[in-house]
C-alpha cells in the first residue's frame, strides 16, 4: 500500500502544482487513498521530497529526479544567497568573495553541484577560485551562478 501511494504521490507531484501537506492529502483522497497529515508527512520526509520555486513565484513539491532537479544545485542556490558577496569573472576563472570562513563550503556546493563548464574549485578563507574550462565559457557559468542567487532573493522575498 506505501509503495502504491507514494508512486500516486510521485504521479501527482509531477503533474499538478502542489503547494502544501493539506493538497497533497487532499489529492490522495480525491484518487480514493485514505491518508492522514501525518502520512503524508512521512512520505515526503521518506521520498526525499522537496520544496522548489515556480516561475511564477509560488512553491511546489518536487522529486530530486524530476526535471533535472539537483538537490546539490538547490543547496549551492542557499549558500550564493546567504555567503557570497560578490563574483568576478578574470580569463578562465571566477573570483568568489564570501563571508569570513565560507569559501570552502561554498567551494564544496559548486564542485557538488557538477555545473556544466566548471572544472574545479579553489578555496581559501574568505575567497575562492572557480576554474573553468575555456575563457568563452565564463560569462555563461557567471550568469548562471547570478541567476541561481537572485531566484533565491525572490524566494527568499516570496516567503
């Protein structure tokens, strides 16, 4: 029965914009599964589920394998939020100034997250390197990493 209701909860997710446990339950009884909160509750905490932005600005429930969905990626989107002070961009590489004692968590998140271009990370204190495969390949891992900041700062405001 758990494997069936959290497949339908999978199936569901991935359809339908579902924003909160109370939708989700309700979801699950409109397709004649009889679910508490508290079920429902454990199967996300159990499939790992998460919470991600919409373009629209209004929050869904994920899986980490929907979409392309990178958990590594959403937490590297935290710590550009909550670390970084700023990114410049010099030849191959992209200079990261971070909090006192960040750089390498932020460093970590990066290698973690496999973007696309990035060869490695560098960290020292409070400064990192990013090194990135070719020059022409910076501006678009830069706008990247900007871009996964500010859709941050607009959750972070949609809250």
């Amino acid at each position: 029965m758990k494997q069936r209701r959290q497949a339908k909860i999978k199936a569901i997710i991935e359809s339908e914009i579902i924003e909160t446990q109370d939708e989700l339950a309700a979801a699950l009884r409109a397709r004649d599964f009889d679910v508490t909160q508290a079920t429902v509750s454990r199967d996300i905490r159990e499939m790992k589920l998460v919470k991600m932005a919409t373009a629209e600005g209004r929050y869904r429930y994920a899986t980490p394998e929907s979409q392309g969905l990178n958990l590594a990626a959403h937490r590297l989107q935290g710590l550009l939020r909550d670390m970084v002070i700023s990114l410049f961009p010099s030849e191959n590489l992209i200079l990261i100034k971070t909090l006192p004692g960040a750089a390498g968590v932020v460093a970590a998140a990066i290698d973690q997250a496999k973007l696309k271009d990035v060869m490695g990370t560098v960290a020292g204190h409070d400064t990192l390197l990013a090194v990135i495969k070719t020059k022409t390949a910076v501006a678009a891992v830069l706008t990247k990493l900007e871009n996964m900041r500010e859709m941050n700062d607009a959750e972070q405001k949609a809250e």
